[in-house]
C-alpha cells in the first residue's frame, strides 16, 4: 500500500468521523475527493433500479444536462459498464477504447469515466463514478483502482449503518406508538429504579402526569408503609431479573396521587439492549381484565429482537457470517489498547485466497461465493475462541491473534493454510497466501493507537504481498527493510 492509499484512507476516517453533519455532506466530501483524488471533473452516486439510473447526489463545477434526482436510461451511461463486469472500469480515453461510439460520449461528451459498483447487504445498490470532459494523460493504475474500492467499500458500509439507524428508528417508534395507546397501565423502569416513561393509562389510574413521574423512584407509587423495604426488593430483581407474566405474582398494593391504596398486579418483563437494562412493568387494577398485556409484551419482545438482529448486522459479514471490517477495526483498536496497558504482544494474519478471480471466471459467482463461505467456516474452525475472524473485502480475510507472538501466529497460519489446502468438495482446490505482523513492546507507544493499527495492517499486508511473490499457498511474517552502512 502506499502513499495514495494511506492518504484515502486518512480522509475516509475524517468523512466517518463528520457524521453529525449528515450523509449527505458527508457524500458532498467524498465526491469532491475523488475528482481531486483522480483529477475528473464530475463525482456522482447513482442508484440503478430495473435498467434505470437515477441520480443520488453529483458534483460538478460546470452545468450539467442533468441534475440530482434525474432519471437517465442505464444503457446511456458508462456505470451499464461497470455493472456487468461487477467490479471497477477505468476508462481514460473512450475515443482510443473498445467502445469508442458508446451513448455516455455521444449524448453528453464524457471522454473519461472511472466507477465502481456499489452494494448495500449484498444487493446492488448502484455506482460511484467520475468522470471527465478531457481524456486522461495516463491510465488508470493499479493504485487509482485501489483507492475507488477503499471509497466504495467506506460508501457500502455508511449506506447499510445508515439504512439499519432508519429501520431501529421506525421499530422504536412502532414500540412508543403501541407502548402509550395500549389500553393497560404501563410504565418503563431504569436499572436505578427511576421511571422513564408512563402511558396514558398509567396517567389515569395513578392520578399522575407523566412529566410528574419521569424521573422519579417507583416508590412514589407504593404506599408509605411498604417504601423502605421496596428498593430491596427492586435490587434482588435486577440482579437476576426474568419475565414475571400477569398471574403469576402475589397481589400487591398500589398508591396514587391522592393517596388512595388500591390493589394491584404487576406484570414485570426485562428488556435488555446493548446500553441499557430496563423492565418493562404492566400494571393492572384487579378488577380489571388482563386482555392486554400480552400484545405489548410482544411487541417489546420484537423490539428486543429487531434490536439484536440490527446489532448482529452491524458488525457481522452478510456473506461469511464472519466479523465486517468495521468490527475487526474496533477490536484491533481495543486489543492494542490493552496490550499497551499490559505489554503484551499483538499479532495480525491477513490471508486471501489465491487466483480467486480466475475461480470465478471459471465457475461463476454463486460457487466464488460458496468457496468463500467454505473458507470462512474453516478460518472459524482452526482458530482460537478469543481470536477476530473478519472478511477484510472481497476474498481477503484477516484474522486478529491477541497475545499471540510470532512463533504462535506462525503457527496458526499453518494451521489455518493446511486446513483450506486440504478441502476437497469444491469445483477445484484453493490454497490461501498470508503475511503475519506481530506488535511487541507497546507498553509506553510513542505514536497514536489508530496510526498503529494502520501501520499493523500495512505490515501485514507487504507480508501477504511477499507470499505471493515467493509462490502463493504459504504464509510469510514482516520482516523490516535492512540498510546496508
């Protein structure tokens, strides 16, 4: 990797990190980098559907036959291309190329075109491209193309975080519109045991307003003479706390705002999300019917459970069922930081599955696909359970050793190479190159911890390289440059 990677990668971190101010500044940087990045004059995010384009977002200097929201007939521009070879098509000069009459030229005058296509949990999204009015001095490099796949793999992964936010977003509203219209008594209580949300019916039968309860002790509605054994009670809940259905507690008393006791049973559902730990409490008057309660407890429990598979999605690969990138990133970040605590040694195995797109050639996407699925389940099985198996993009793996020094991560490498070598049941053998970088004596690092995993990975990454150079199917350790007095 070099360089211009290294820089893409800097200002991809900064566009994540700009998040507050919306997608859509942040898709207004990315174009602009990369007309700067490949020296084009127009950026442009597409969204292609049933052979139409339509135009997400762009970024011109000059005007334009079209504008955002346009709708263009896919055949007329260069993105039909990249599409059908399902990967990144760089053309510098249309004119000298193997379409030189294609209708992107004639109908609007675009000499040059650089895009990738874009997908979003693996379905086709659409495509980031640039393009020019000139032709390009120079062909595309192996590097320019690099860095359009790092653009669009950042561009897949905020696309698919956003559209999961989006779909949390319309369940917990769902969840509020059913929680305040249900027609029992409902209230939500923090692990404090302070009261975070009330219904109406709660309103009415307590004789409070919400605003009057949010943030108070849910001993304000138990009667005074039970108040100082309560909180005890509470905390034995939470220490072990389980669904507790209508019908199956003890009758219980009640207070309202005037006073008054009355009797009551409550219904005590736990609901547990990645930041917090809350009980959902169904509170009904005995004489009252217990019709309701059921449907809301449902409705919590779908909450909890869309709640898990998006937290699922967000850090898992679609394909391979192993971590995203994204996760692999934090976990290294958090394992470097304690072995910067402890002065224990970190190591990093990056593997790829060599002549991999002459499989697909061969074979075809659906057995690519499978091949990797198999690969992944082996890297699973021949790994330890503290490892971080991750698919890194494409048919790159990487895998995160904690406490793993050199000789250990050799070790699994082989483990790992043998392993695939041996699989038998598909359309033909694979074998995986891997380069292992090791980072040792942390304790009291001079540079910041995310410029060291970027430099971890780059290591790793120039080893796998070397592999590759020395044959394929074998796995190669760092080793630095020496300098010769």
């Amino acid at each position: 990797m070099g360089q211009a990677f290294d820089h893409t990668l800097r200002y991809l971190f900064e566009i994540a990190c700009d998040s507050r101010q919306g997608l859509r500044h942040q898709l207004e940087r990315l174009l602009q980098f990369g007309c700067d990045r490949f020296g084009m004059e127009i950026g442009t995010l597409a969204r292609v559907r049933d052979r139409e384009y339509r135009i997400v977002q762009g970024n011109a200097p000059v005007p334009q036959a079209w504008q955002e929201g346009d709708v263009l007939s896919l055949q007329d521009t260069y993105c039909d291309l990249t599409l059908s070879a399902a990967g990144p098509v760089g053309i510098s000069d249309v004119v000298r190329s193997h379409t030189p009459d294609h209708p992107a030229w004639r109908k609007f005058s675009l000499q040059a075109y650089l895009g990738i296509p874009i997908r979003v949990d693996g379905e086709i999204y659409g495509t980031l491209s640039f393009a020019a009015r000139h032709a390009m001095q120079h062909e595309f490099t192996p590097t320019d193309l690099d860095d359009l796949r790092l653009m669009g793999l950042w561009l897949e992964a905020e696309l698919s975080r956003r559209g999961q936010e989006h779909e949390l977003r319309l369940m917990e509203e769902r969840f509020r519109q059913g929680f305040y219209a249900a027609p029992g008594a409902m209230l939500i209580i923090n692990r404090k045991g302070e009261i975070e949300q009330v219904n109406t019916e709660a309103e009415h039968l307590f004789g409070y307003d919400e605003a009057q309860l949010v943030g108070k002790p849910v001993e304000v509605l138990v009667p005074e003479g039970f108040r100082a054994s309560h909180p005890r009670l509470r905390e034995g809940y939470q220490r072990a706390p389980q669904e507790r259905p209508m019908g199956k507690g003890r009758d219980l008393l009640a207070q309202n705002a005037r006073g008054e006791v009355f009797p009551v049973e409550v219904g005590l559902n736990p609901i547990r999300t990645r930041e917090h730990s809350l009980v959902l409490c169904a509170v009904m008057d005995l004489t009252e019917r217990k019709r309701y309660e059921k449907t809301i407890l449902e409705q919590t429990e779908l909450l909890v459970e869309a709640n898990e598979r998006l937290s699922q999605r967000a850090t898992t690969d679609a394909l391979t069922n192993l971590s995203n990138r994204h996760h692999f990133m934090a976990k290294l970040n958090e394992y470097m930081s304690l072995a910067h605590r402890s002065g224990e040694c970190v190591s990093i195995l990056m593997l790829d599955v060599d002549h991999f797109k002459k499989y697909n050639d061969t074979h075809g996407h659906i057995a690519g696909d499978e091949a990797l699925k198999t690969v992944a389940r082996e890297l699973s099985r021949h790994t330890r359970g503290v490892d971080i198996v991750a698919r890194y993009g494409g048919e790159e793996f990487i895998i995160l050793l904690p406490a793993a020094d050199r000789e250990g991560a050799q070790v699994i490498g082989e483990r790992i190479r043998l392993a695939v070598e041996q699989i038998s049941h598909l359309h033909r053998p694979v074998t995986l190159s891997g380069g292992i970088a090791t980072a040792v004596d942390i304790a009291n690092p001079a540079k910041k911890m995310d410029e060291m995993c970027r430099e971890l990975i780059e290591r790793a990454d120039q080893a796998l390289y070397r592999s590759k150079q020395l044959g394929r199917n074998r796995i190669t350790h760092f080793e630095p440059e020496r300098t010769t007095q």
